[in-house]
C-alpha cells in the first residue's frame, strides 16, 4: 500500500511552553486540512508540555495519531537545532513552523495550501495577528510586490517597508530547503537568515494570503524565540554574522546591502546589551561601522550610538541609550 504524502508538515519546537500548548495543539489537530503531518520537537522540556500534547491527541484528535511525530533531545539544543531537526523529520510537500506559545485559525494550512497551488508558488506568506493579552493587533505582510528582490530586502531591514522574518506564517514547499540553513547555537534571528538563504534562490516564486490566521502572543518572556541578550547568546551571534557572510558566493549590491542589514540588526542585540568595555566591542564590531540598515523611528537613534561604539566610545554609547530610562525611572519614582 502506498503511503500518503502529507500536503503539510508543521513543526513546533517545544520548551517551557506548558501554560500556552494546549491551545496551539488544538488549533492544530482541527485544522480543516486533513493530510498533515505534526513534528513536535522536544528541545528537553523542563514542564509536562509534552504529556499535554500526548493527552489531547489521544484524547480528543485520535484520528491524527498516525500523524504526529515526537523527537526527544536529550538535552536543551536551542530553537535552531529544533527547527533542524524538524525539517529533517518532515516528508510533507510543504512545511510551515509554528511555535508552541500561537495558535492558528483552523482553515490556515487549507488556505495556505489552496494559494500554494492556485499560484505555483515556492513560498506563500500571510499576515498575522499579534495578541498583547487583551489586545489584538494586525500586522499586514503585504509584500511591496512579489518579486523575490522586493522581499529579501524587505525581510533583512534595508527598506521602509520592513516584514516580518519569522517562519510560522511562511508556506515554503519542502524540496528547495535545507535543514543545514539553521546553525547549531545561533538562535537569534535564525528564522529571518533561513528566509535570507532561501531567497538567494533566483528562480523562486512568491504568493501571498490576504488573511492573518495566524496568532503570535506577546506576552513578555512567554514566546519560544524570546532569547535574552546574555553574553554567551551574544558570542553565537558572531557566529551567526560569520555564517551570514559565507552565505552568498555570488555577491550583487542587493546581497550585500542584505547581509549588512542582518548584521546591523545583530550588532545592536549585541550593544544593547551592555556586557562590553570600549576595546572589545571594537574588536568585534569595528569593521562594520559603515553598514546599514533602516530601523522603525522608535529605535533609530541606536544606529548613530551604535557606531559610536564601534569606534571605540563603547560605554560612552551605552550609557548614553540608556539615558532616557534613567531620566524615565527617575521622574517616576
């Protein structure tokens, strides 16, 4: 008998997540597509996340148990290596992620898929909706238009039109990936640089959903990708810029003003950080003080600080963005 092949395969790297993965897994077990596959990577979970999936799935979505796979680390990987592991577990025509603290609407793999199909395309996005509690919020990932120039640059932040470089609301069809885009350790970023290598692919083809089904909660401290900017983080992030510029062997100016913009965001993860003295972050930094990138208006007064700091006035920089919040506490205690 031969055996089915999965139109979707969705992988959802699990940690920590047991307060919020009931309603991702029943959000996904309902979903109105019914050939799917579900990759859950156990990235050495602390909590019972993983006996929740394991009671909802046999309690109330039996018919999707031949369609779930669990992978077991034996120890905490990071979200990278999880994500890894999960498109080298898959065997749909497509994948998509989806992080264990969302959930989606029920039609959104049928509809993905459905646009998939009707365009051709190679990569299908949508928009979102982010959940702050009680408050909903739309963030519309219309591309500028669907040419694959138009939205490597808009997802590495060159642009003003910046989207959003996550994986979970990005249909990609499975045979143009790789799982050795994803660098073990380097969890920061390492959905936007996957999207990046992906979209080095001239011949790709884009479509795009107009709906947003899709929840992304923002909570503080509760997503899976929220990492803190601790100093060894912050060593795997020069890793991750390393890896950034080995990417491309054919380098035009949009690949180069690409793989500086991702640079520029990882040195400002690194800067805001504080965990420097003048020298070393010039060391490090230094020799990207001419790259650039656009940031929202909110933030963009950390790109002149921070090529102050490249240039060695590291602590004079810092303290000076953490001015405002000082002035801020001050005022309000």
């Amino acid at each position: 008998m031969t055996a089915i092949i999965p139109e979707v395969s969705v992988i959802i790297p699990v940690f920590g997540s047991a307060a919020y993965i009931a309603r991702c897994v029943r959000s996904l077990f309902g979903q109105t597509l019914h050939e799917m596959e579900f990759i859950f990577v156990d990235d050495c979970t602390p909590d019972d996340s993983i006996a929740i999936i394991e009671r909802i799935l046999h309690d109330e979505y039996p018919q999707r148990a031949n369609q779930v796979k669990i992978i077991r680390h034996s120890d905490n990987r990071g979200v990278a290596t999880s994500r890894r592991h999960g498109i080298e577990a898959a065997s749909g025509r497509y994948i998509i992620h989806c992080d264990p603290d969302d959930w989606t609407d029920n039609d959104m793999y049928a509809t993905m898929l459905a646009e998939a199909l009707r365009s051709d395309a190679d990569i299908v996005i949508c928009d979102f909706v982010i959940e702050h509690g009680h408050r909903s919020e739309l963030s519309c990932q219309r591309p500028r238009s669907l040419d694959r120039n138009d939205i490597i640059a808009d997802i590495c932040g060159i642009t003003p039109t910046p989207l959003y470089g996550s994986l979970w609301n990005k249909l990609i069809r499975r045979e143009i990936v790789s799982p050795m885009w994803f660098v073990d350790g380097c969890n920061y970023m390492e959905d936007a640089v996957f999207l990046f290598t992906l979209l080095l692919n001239p011949g790709l083809k884009t479509g795009y959903c107009n709906c947003a089904p899709y929840h992304y909660r923002q909570t503080e401290g509760a997503s899976i990708t929220t990492i803190s900017a601790s100093r060894p983080q912050i060593m795997a992030d020069l890793k991750m810029i390393s890896h950034i510029h080995s990417i491309a062997t054919h380098r035009d100016e949009l690949t180069v003003r690409c793989i500086r913009g991702l640079t520029i965001s990882l040195a400002l993860r690194a800067f805001t950080a504080g965990v420097f003295d003048n020298e070393e972050f010039k060391r490090y930094y230094g020799r990207y003080h001419a790259y650039h990138r656009i940031l929202p208006p909110k933030l963009a007064i950390q790109l002149p600080l921070l090529r102050l700091a490249m240039r060695g006035h590291y602590r004079l920089a810092y303290n000076l963005y953490l001015l405002p919040r000082t002035i801020y506490r001050s005022l309000h205690q």
